[in-house]
C-alpha cells in the first residue's frame, strides 16, 4: 500500500523585528486615536449638558428642539461607532454634533458668561465691595492701611482668589454652569468668617501655650494662615476642627492644673 505524502502544515511566516515594531506603532496610535475620539465625546457630552442648562434649546409648542435632537443623535452615532471601533465614523459624527452645537453657542450673552465669566466676576466684585465698605470702613472704622494690615481681610482677599481660579478653569472647558452662581455671591463672605476664625484661633491657641502672653504672632504670619484658609476650604475646616480641639484640651489641662 502506498505511503501517502505527509500534509504539508501552514506555519505563519515568522515577522521580522522591524514588521513587529510596525505594528506596535500601528496599534499605538489606533489607541491613542480612540482615546482622543472618546475624549471628545465626553467634552461634547459636558457641554451639551451646559449648553442645556443655560437654556440654548427652546422648544416651541412643547415640540423638541431640532438642534438638540441633531446633537443627541451624533453623540449616540459616536458611541456606537467607538463601540463598533470604526474612527472615521465617529470623528464625522463628532464633527456633526459640535457644528450644531456651535451654532447655537453663538449668543452673545451667552460667550460673555460662559467663556469670559461677566455675571459672576460683577458677582464676585459686588460682593467684595459691600464687605470692604459694611465691615472694614462702616464697623471697624479702618483706614486703607489699616485694612490691609487686618488679617481678616487677607481672608477676603483668599476667597476672591479663589473664585476667580476655579472661574478661569471653568470657562477654558466652556463648563460654567448658572447654578454655580450661588457659589460667586457667597465665596467673599464665606472667606472673612473664615478669615476670622483663623485670626481667633491662631491668637487664642498661642495664648494658651504662651504663659507669659507676650509673644504674638505678626500679622503677616496671621494674614498669610488666613488666606490660605479662605482660599481652600476643606483645608480650613479640617484646621479649625484639630485647632479647637487642641485648645479645648490646653484649656481643660490648665484648669485642671489651676484647681
């Protein structure tokens, strides 16, 4: 019986070095393609959602918005099209949804608030300007100088800064959305109290540990602690809970040392 003739077996060509670092820069850069894709969609995603809030898709006898439909429609075709790992279709769909988004993102009102941040910037300013004129010239009776060497106004001045920080990283993404105006009006007064509650814990906790009493901060040490808590609050009240515990068990020790 004769033999057969082995099958020949299919044994892929082994690739070369260079063939193997090709396809590693391919499929890095399909990665990196998707993930800059992925991160569109998400800022397209965002600001939909900010353009939404600010009232840029009216609808009319309670019909829906053809702009807003149009927009939803090129995200969900982006997101399958990622899905689906087909680039091309999901850049088109991108680019669709944010030249409808961009014609309504127009409005003047609107660039001045959401990418020069007017409203709250006059919100901000209006409040600093009443604290400055009721509490430092109206109460305390404090000249210019004088204000400035007040600790408490370093805390004001943390809080202003604060909210014109956080305003710039808002407005670069085109994110500010009007419920966040609530935070501008209250930011200054919220930085004297805690501009204040620095001051007082500082002076009282240093009078606890100093018998003599005779060595009190400067006020630059005192308006540089303020500031700062102005300027980050969780900071502060995290401080202000470790700071008054610590003085309540400095004046407990005393009392009891004094009985």
């Amino acid at each position: 019986m004769p033999k057969r003739a082995p099958i020949p077996k299919h044994r892929p060509a082994k690739r070369t070095k260079g063939q193997i670092e090709d396809g590693g820069v391919k499929n890095g850069t399909q990665e990196t393609e998707t993930q800059i894709a992925e991160g569109n969609l998400n800022s397209l995603g965002s600001e939909f959602a900010v353009a939404q809030e600010w009232g840029l898709f009216p609808q009319t006898n309670g019909a829906e918005n053809k702009t807003a439909t149009e927009i939803l429609a090129s995200l969900k075709s982006a997101g399958d099209a990622l899905k689906a790992k087909d680039l091309i279709a999901a850049n088109a769909a991108l680019l669709q949804g944010r030249a409808a988004l961009s014609s309504v993102q127009s409005k003047k009102w609107y660039i001045a608030n959401n990418r020069y941040g007017v409203v709250p910037i006059i919100f901000t300013a209006v409040g600093t300007l009443i604290i400055y004129w009721v509490l430092f010239i109206k109460l305390l009776n404090l000249s210019f100088l004088q204000t400035v060497h007040h600790p408490v106004f370093w805390g004001l001045v943390g809080a202003v800064l604060k909210s014109l920080y956080w305003l710039q990283q808002k407005t670069n993404r085109g994110l500010l959305r009007p419920r966040w105006f609530t935070y501008f009006i209250i930011a200054p007064f919220v930085g004297v109290i805690l501009g204040a509650i620095a001051t007082l814990l500082i002076r009282v906790g240093v009078r606890l540990a100093n018998k003599s009493g005779t060595a009190m901060p400067d006020w630059e040490t005192v308006a540089v602690i303020a500031a700062f808590a102005a300027f980050n609050w969780e900071w502060a009240l995290e401080k202000f809970k470790l700071g008054a515990d610590s003085i309540y068990s400095r004046f407990v020790d005393k009392k009891k040392t004094t009985a």
